[in-house]
C-alpha cells in the first residue's frame, strides 16, 4: 500500500511545484519564519484554480504560541468559513490553554464548524503538557489527524513516542510524523512508527532573480520553495 505524503507549501510557486513533483496533499501556509500562518485569500483561491489535489490551509492567526484571544478565535472562525466556500478538502489548526492542555471546547467548536471538511490538529501538539492525554484530548474534539515530531525538533528523534502515540490512537485518529522529515529518514520512520502519512516541507531556499539589489541594505533575498526531486525520492521510497 502507498503511503500518503504531505507537503507544506508557502507560496503559490511552491503549491504547483510539489503538486507536479508528485505530492499527495498540501498543507498551504505563509510566513515559514513564523511556522506557517494562515494564507491570504488570493493565495487559496488561486490554489483552488490550480491545485487539483487535495489541499489543507493552515488556520493560524499569528506565529509564535497557540494560545488564542476570543479576537483571534473569531479570525479562526471567519477563515474556516472562508476555507470552505472555497471548496478545500480540510483545514489544519490547535489550539492550547495556558496550562499546557488542549482547548478541547474551542477546537471541538471549530471541527465542527469546518464539517464536512477534515481537520488535522498541527503541531501545537508539540507543545502539550502531556502528549498521551493530549492525544485522547484531541479524540475527544473530532479531529481527523494529529501532526507532530513527537515533541522534538526533529521527527525522527521522536520516533518511539509517536510509535506510541500511533499505537495508542488505535486507528481513531491518524497520527501523522512531520518535522525533518526527507528522503534519507522517511522509510525508515514509516517503518518504525507505523505512520500511514508522513509531512515534509521539503524546503529548498532559493536566492533571489533580482539583478538589481541595494548593498547597503544588507540583505539576503530567497524565496522559500520546494526540491521537486527531494518529493519524488521521498515517494519512491514510500512506494
């Protein structure tokens, strides 16, 4: 059986270039210094005429944690509206109390808000006070996978635990390793943790065309795309 592979894209070069190297699904984001937040309209509509996979926008209001305002809940909101008038087959978003613990009552408002489309609940999973009650938390909302390294940089790291987490899930949830993930681990993860999808960025920073720059500025100009060829050896090996 093939396995599944996302792709987390930030830019619109990005999407159809993942997608034509062979992509299962997107996860569509901006702002990568950020970790991904949500993208602009024009970005998803222009996916939605491009795109023919399955594609997933991100639902994140600001980069850094993912305690959120009532604010920026209803932001939440308005974009899982807008997500699903566009046609998307899922959004990705979570959400945490301050303590640690998943905000069950605000993500379960959410999942249910954005049927019929699926909801992964990112990795702000990553940042729970306990990853196996966090597990059953998130059951507990309705969403239809966790992303997760296993609360490590990098996913492969984390392996026994998210074997764990996916043993545990008992195919009530799907358990989905990201974060570090290529070429050179991606069987060998698969294998271990017993994964059925696995994430990538599969990032490749590229320096600007611009044949004019101002030195003075100091600056470094790329644009965050992807290795096509990075996907499809990941795809072989996941064949």
């Amino acid at each position: 059986m093939c396995l599944i592979l996302e792709i987390a894209v930030f830019n619109i070069d990005a999407a159809i270039a993942a997608t034509e190297a062979g992509a299962d699904r997107l996860e569509l984001c901006e702002n990568p210094q950020d970790g991904g937040t949500t993208p602009s309209y024009g970005f998803m509509k222009t996916v939605k005429e491009l795109v023919s996979i399955p594609v997933f926008p991100i639902i994140r209001p600001h980069g850094g944690d993912f305690l959120y305002s009532e604010a920026s809940f209803r932001v939440m909101q308005k974009d899982i509206a807008l997500a699903k008038d566009l046609g998307f087959e899922g959004v990705v978003l979570g959400l945490l109390k301050s303590d640690g613990s998943i905000d069950i009552v605000r993500t379960a408002q959410l999942v249910q808000q954005a049927y019929p489309m699926e909801v992964t609940f990112h990795r702000a999973f990553d940042r729970a006070l306990n990853p196996l009650e966090a597990l059953e938390s998130i059951i507990q909302t309705g969403c239809s996978r966790i992303l997760t390294s296993g609360q490590q940089p990098n996913a492969f790291d984390a392996k026994e635990l998210i074997q764990q987490l996916v043993q545990q899930a008992s195919d009530r949830i799907i358990i989905m390793p990201g974060s570090g993930v290529r070429a050179n681990n991606i069987q060998a993860l698969a294998n271990f943790t017993g994964a059925q999808e696995l994430h990538s960025s599969a990032r490749k920073l590229v320096p600007s065309s611009m044949e004019f720059q101002v030195v003075s500025m100091q600056e470094s100009l790329q644009n965050c795309l992807v290795d096509p060829d990075e996907i499809q050896q990941m795809k072989h090996q996941l064949a």
